[in-house]
C-alpha cells in the first residue's frame, strides 16, 4: 500500500467512519455497523476495500469475523505526513540563518 492508496480509500465519508470505529478496538461486523446509516452487508464492503489496502486486518472467531486497524498499514501514509514537518522545519531553519546573517552584517 502507498499513502495515496489510502488517502483515496480513506476519502469515502462511510469508509472512514468504519474505519475509526476501530480505533478502540477490534470489533465484529455487526458491531462496526451498529447506528450507521448504511447496511452490514455496505460494512463489509467499506471492510473489504480497507483491508485490501492494508488499513484493516481480521480474524476469524468461530462464525464472526473480527476487524482491527492494522497498524503497520497506515505507517507510510504518517510518514508521508510527517515529511512535510521536515521539510517545513528545515525551511524555517534556513530563513531563520538567513534572517540572522542578514543582522549581522547590518551591524
């Protein structure tokens, strides 16, 4: 998975609500969809969709499946995020030199 697959599956309003109803936890279909405005059966396709971009794992419990954010999966796409603090700190860093080289020589 590349972080631009996970944005572009994270962009559906219902996917990413399935999605952060994980968040505290694994939990069964039935569970995951419980108060949503859409189907089980629509679940377990926004399910699908996330765990074959890596998002989402699942398990099986008996008959039940049961769905986990898979950590490791959403590793790129926070490093893609935390890419632009890099970059913006080392932006900074250089008009800050800059800034200060310009004070001194007007000294």
């Amino acid at each position: 998975m590349t972080y631009g697959s996970a944005l572009v599956v994270l962009a559906d309003p219902t996917r990413r609500e399935v999605f952060e109803r994980l968040r505290t936890g694994p939990r069964p279909v039935n569970a995951i969809a419980a108060g949503m405005p859409v189907s089980r059966p629509a679940v377990s396709q926004h399910l699908k969709v996330l765990k074959e971009a890596g998002l989402v794992e699942e398990r099986s419990e008996g008959v039940r499946r049961i769905y986990s954010v898979r950590r490791e999966g959403l590793a790129e796409l926070r490093a893609w995020i935390d890419s632009f603090w890099g970059d913006a700190l080392d932006a900074f860093k250089l008009e800050a030199e800059s800034s200060y080289q310009a004070k001194k020589r007007q000294r």
